[in-house]
C-alpha cells in the first residue's frame, strides 16, 4: 500500500509535534507524522521542564526567547493550557565563573531575552531556604520557570491536526527511502510506503539506531550518544509554591516545585552514562540518591523535614557539542532535528519554526538564528557549536 504526503515527521514526540505544528503555521498541512506508540510517550514525558534563556551561545538563548514566547501566549495560540507556570529562574555562580555569567547575560539581552543580575538579598527573598554563602553572584529571569513538555506536545499535535495535519499513532517506520542522492520516502514496519517530498526525522534518543544504516552508502553520520539523567522527587516538609527555579552552579544541581514536591536534577554532567534508550533503569539508583541527600541537604538547610517521595529517570541525545542538529543533510528532501542534549523543551516553539522555514525555504527566517550553527557537517568540519563565556564545571548545559 502506498500513500503520500508532502512532508513526512518521523516521530511523534515534542520536536514532530512542534515541527508539525509550525509547518501548519505557515499553510504546509499535507503533514502525515508518525508515531510508533503515542504522542509524547516517549523522552517527552521524561523532561524536566525547566523554562530559561540562560545560555552563552547567542542561537539558543534567542530560540529560548521565542519559545518563552509561546509559552506566555499558550491560551491564545492553543485554547488550552500546558502546564507553563512562570515562577521565574534564578542562576547562581561562584567566583570563578562571574564574569562568564555577566558576559553571558549581556550577550542574552543583545538577542532580546529579559535577564538581570541581582544581589543575594534578593535571592535570599526568592529562596529564603537556601544557603546562598558560597554564591558570588546571580543571574535572574523573571519570566522564566518550567512546564509540562508532555502536555505541550499535546498542544502542538491538536493544533496541526486542526490545522489539517495527519497524526498516525502505532506507526512505527522501518526506513527510509532513498533513490541516488534524494530520501522519497519512508517505509512502516506493517509494509506500508509513504512517498514525501521532504522527510524530517525527530527520533530524539533513537537516531542514531534510526539513521546507521544509511551512514556507509550516503555518510549520514548524526554522533549522538545516548545518556540516562536521574530526577529525583523530594518531599520539602515545608511550603515551596511559588518558588522559583534554582540553577545552583556552584554544586551543581537544579531544583524546581513540583506540584506539593521538588523536582532535583543534577547539573554535574562531567561522566555520561550511555544506555539503550529502549532498556535502562527507570529511576533513580541508590548513589544518586544519596547524592541528592547531600546537594539539597547542603544548599537548602532550612527544609529541615525533607525527604526522599520517589524519582524516575529519562534520557538526553547528546551531541559532541551539547547542542542540537536541525538541519538539511547530504541527502536532499531529508531534515533531521535531533541531538536535543537536555535543551529540547524550552527551544522546542522555535525548533518547529526552523524546521519549517528548512523545508519551505531551506534556510532561517530568523536573523538571530541562522540554521549554519545547527548543521549536521559542523561535526565533520570540527567546527563545534560552543559558548564563549563557558562555566567551570557546566559547560555543557550553558
């Protein structure tokens, strides 16, 4: 059985659902995605959620902006609400790293994020259970905050359904289809090929495994490795409503509400644990735990009753450089966005975007975003996508 589209999504989770969502935005709804269980049932529903523009590389502060953007305006542009809850985010450095975080900031404001330094009276009001002694300076978004990316997934997918876009649930694609130099297609596990005149592969964890086959014949290497990050879920014992997210950069720990808990994660990603994305362990293992004890115990001695509710554990595509693929490749007619490194939910409005303007355009619409710092041939070419103002001891996620 053969059928047609004019773009094909491989991959149902938050970036297709974007992606599909921003084609229909700009009048591409001959979108057919395709999902091998449901939408977002995947590492979409594993995200931390953690809503900030807090980066040194200027592209993805700016793709950090927009996306805050639709967050703000979720109501409008979706009629439902998503789980955005803007508490605001508060950075924290020690010394060794506060002219990196001033550089950084002001190269923030320059792409228009809203962001200020504030001193530790103010942060002392924000989080009056830290301790903050160590701390020799602080970065401060108030709109930022953290979501559901599962149910903002949700919201892209009604909305390019509305919008006439395909959603088919239970596909699972087998591969691509490739005559000489040009991808016209995918082919589904059940037998069934659909012909498109451009295919955007949003595997997240799963593209590599979805891609190596095509490496030999057509050099489609996408270097991504697949690391497993434990959240753990604490009991405070004391009321956090309202608190901001914390990025504690001296121990290396985010903390944000979580409903009546908080949501730990840990920022010290020096040691990678690769896993298979389809088997690793779903939660939190015993050091990781008494590591949280230790961080939160340490930089929050005034939830003097917390305790351990219960945790779980999901997976980043991470690339040699810590940011994300969206780009055209070697083969023509195929787009692949992957390589999310953790970064993937706040960006997730501005990746869809960039996705649509490659395959209408084949280049970015947004000046402050030029599609050349997210191609797939900076690997090749050795020319990483990296922050100047770099931290000591994250990098990685800044």
């Amino acid at each position: 059985m053969t059928e047609t589209a004019e773009v094909v999504i491989v991959g149902g989770g938050l970036e297709g659902a974007a992606a599909a969502w921003a084609l229909s935005q700009r009048g591409v709804v001959d979108v057919l995605v395709l999902e091998r269980n449901t939408v977002g049932s995947g590492m979409t529903g594993k995200s931390s959620g953690i809503v900030r523009c807090h980066y040194g590389v200027s592209s993805l502060a700016a793709m950090a902006a927009a996306g805050l953007e639709v967050f703000e305006n979720a109501r409008e542009l979706f009629g439902s609400d998503i789980g955005f809850h803007q508490s605001g985010y508060v950075v924290g450095v020690g010394e060794q790293n506060v002219e990196s975080m001033r550089k950084s900031l002001e190269a923030q404001r320059a792409v228009g994020v809203q962001t200020e330094e504030i001193d530790a009276d103010e942060v002392t009001r924000l989080w009056p259970y830290a301790d903050l002694s160590p701390f020799a300076a602080f970065g401060w978004e108030a709109r930022g905050g953290y979501g559901d990316a599962y149910q903002t997934a949700q919201a892209f997918a009604v909305a390019a359904r509305a919008a006439g876009a395909r959603i088919r649930q239970g596909a699972a694609v087998a591969g691509l289809i490739i005559a000489g130099d040009r991808v016209t297609g995918v082919r589904l596990t059940d037998g069934t090929e659909v012909s498109a005149g451009t295919v955007v592969v949003a595997t997240g964890a799963w593209t590599r495994a979805f891609l190596e086959p095509y490496r030999p014949d057509h050099g489609l290497d996408v270097p991504i490795r697949v690391h497993r990050e434990q959240i753990v879920m604490v009991s405070p014992g004391a009321d956090t409503s309202g608190l901001p997210v914390f990025s504690d950069l001296v121990s290396l720990q985010y903390v944000r509400p979580e409903g009546k808990d908080l949501l730990f994660g840990n920022s010290d990603l020096a040691d990678i644990e690769v896993v298979d994305p389809d088997n690793y362990l779903n939660r939190a293992d015993e050091a990781f735990v008494d590591l949280t004890i230790d961080k939160v115990g340490t930089r929050f001695p005034g939830l003097t009753n917390a305790a351990i509710s219960s945790s779980y554990a999901g997976c980043y595509d991470i690339t040699p450089d810590w940011n994300p693929v969206i780009s055209r490749t070697d083969l023509a007619g195929l787009v692949v966005a992957a390589g999310f490194s953790g970064h993937g939910f706040k960006i997730s409005p501005a990746v869809g975007r960039l996705i649509a303007d490659l395959v209408i355009d084949g280049h970015s619409n947004d000046p402050r975003i030029p599609e050349t710092d997210f191609r797939l041939s900076r690997f090749a070419e050795g020319d990483l996508l990296k922050t100047p103002y770099p931290y000591v001891g994250a990098g990685e996620m800044r």
